[in-house]
C-alpha cells in the first residue's frame, strides 16, 4: 500500500528544472499514471519494457542495468557532434 502523500506526489514539480537528457524505464504492466516527461526542457528518452510492472529494477533487472549504459553511450555521441557545431 502507498504511504499517504505519495498519491499525489509528482515529477512535474522538479523536472522542468533539469538541464540534461532524461531516461525513464518503465514497464509496460505499470498500472501508475506517470506523467513522465510532463515540463521536460529537454529530451527525455523512455525505455518501455515488457512483461514488467512498476518494479523494471526488479522484473526485469538484466534489462534495466544495460539501458542506462547505452543511453550515455549516446548522449556521450551527441554532446561530442554538438561541441563539433560550435567549434565551426
């Protein structure tokens, strides 16, 4: 069961202040209402993984450590092409 205050609690509040990309993971079977990436300033990349609830560290933990990985991989990529822009 919830704790009382967490029904209301949400990402909105802070996430509009995040200067770098997002990742979510989330499972598909997650009967929560998100929200996720609402007042993102950035982009906000999601991974939906199957035959998991709102537990993905524990339903489906292989996937959910190799996600992060690739993810920085990248973000490392596409912060290298952009600093590749502004030095022209």
């Amino acid at each position: 069961m919830a704790r009382p205050g967490f029904k209301s609690w949400s990402t909105e509040v802070l996430i509009g202040s995040i200067r770098r990309p997002i990742l979510a993971i989330l499972g598909r079977d997650d009967q929560a209402d998100h929200g996720v990436g609402n007042g993102a300033r950035v982009a906000l990349y999601v991974e939906i993984l199957e035959d998991c609830g709102h537990s993905p560290h524990l339903d489906q933990s292989d996937c959910t450590l190799a996600i992060p990985s690739d993810f920085l991989a990248r973000i490392d990529i596409s912060e290298q092409a952009e600093e590749r822009r502004h030095e022209a």
